[in-house]
C-alpha cells in the first residue's frame, strides 16, 4: 500500500513538477494545473482524471475511490484512500494525472530508461552543469538532422540553441545517458 510521501516521489521526480501548499494543503503542480491533491491529513489525495471514465473507476473499486466534492465534479477529478492503493497503481495514476497537464511531447519521458527524465528537466531548466554528470562523456546525439558526439559538444550546441525535444530512444551506460536520439 501507498501513502503521500511515495506519492511525492513519483510526481516530483516527473518534469515541470513542483509541490505548494494551498489552503493548508499540499498538491503538486505542472505550472499553474493541479494533478495531485492531499488531504490535510494525507490519508486521502485527489488526482486528476478522465471525467467520462470517472464512474467506472469509482465503480471497479467503491472502497478505494470516490468523487470529489460537489463544488469540484465540474473538473477532471477523482479522490482515492491512499492506503488502499498498491504503488503500482498509483505511480500509474499520478503519471496519468501528470499527462494531462504537460504537452504531449513530455508523455513518454517517464517510460525513457533513467536518467533520461532528469537529464531533459535538467536541460528544460538551463541547468546544464547539474545535467552533465549524468551525460556519458562519449554521448551521441541525434536530434533530426544534426548529429553530435561528446557530452561538451553537446551541452555546448544547447547553451546556443532551443531547448531540445524531448528524446524518443535512449541508451543507458554506467548510470548516463549513452545516446540521446529525437
């Protein structure tokens, strides 16, 4: 069974993701959206979720989930007992919850072997001195049509230009990311 400090671990380890205490609150955010609510006591927490597939959730497990308060049914939002769901489950929730609120090209950073989450973070951040550790120093990467090698090109090339895509293939050695392909 889970409870909300297993719940942090996953959301916050996600890109863009970030925790504020709102109300007495806490809930983690993408921006501005709201994809993880606690209660005050953090025994229950709501999620965001497909309106349209709301009930059948609530009704595969009644003892589990149930709908947010009647001022919040108009949202895509569900609320469960966070002792009576397995971490599989809710790392599975929250990743969906956090799909809602980001572009669709982030949706398969949290499938990417890691460190490939965190290096894109990293990179989406400027933050290219924390992200180099975790790049392989023989790093290729593909991005379209431009093909670099070397972890110091590389962060070179992105302090210069857009931020990068996120990749859609990676390679892991030793911990880094061996190669990055878009």
């Amino acid at each position: 069974m889970t409870d909300a400090e297993a719940v942090r671990r996953v959301g916050l380890a996600l890109p863009r993701t970030y925790e504020r205490q709102i109300g007495g609150r806490w809930k983690l955010k993408v921006r501005q959206l709201v994809f993880v609510a606690f209660s005050k006591d953090e025994e229950r927490f709501g999620f965001g979720f497909p309106r349209e597939e709301r009930d059948a959730l609530i009704a595969s497990a009644p003892d589990v989930f149930f709908l947010p308060p009647p001022r919040d049914l108009r949202y895509q939002w569900v609320c469960g007992h966070l002792a009576a769901i397995g971490d599989d489950e809710m790392r599975e929730l929250v990743t969906d919850a956090w799909r809602m609120c980001v572009p669709a090209m982030l949706h398969d950073l949290p499938e990417l072997p890691a460190p490939a989450a965190e290096v894109w973070s990293l990179l989406d951040e400027d933050a290219y001195a924390d992200a180099a550790p975790l790049l392989h120093p023989d790093l290729h990467w593909t991005d379209r049509d431009l093909t670099l090698r070397g972890r110091t090109r590389v962060l070179a090339h992105l302090r210069h230009h857009p931020r990068p895509r996120p990749p859609r293939d990676v390679e892991v050695r030793d911990g880094q990311v061996y190669r990055w392909t878009r």
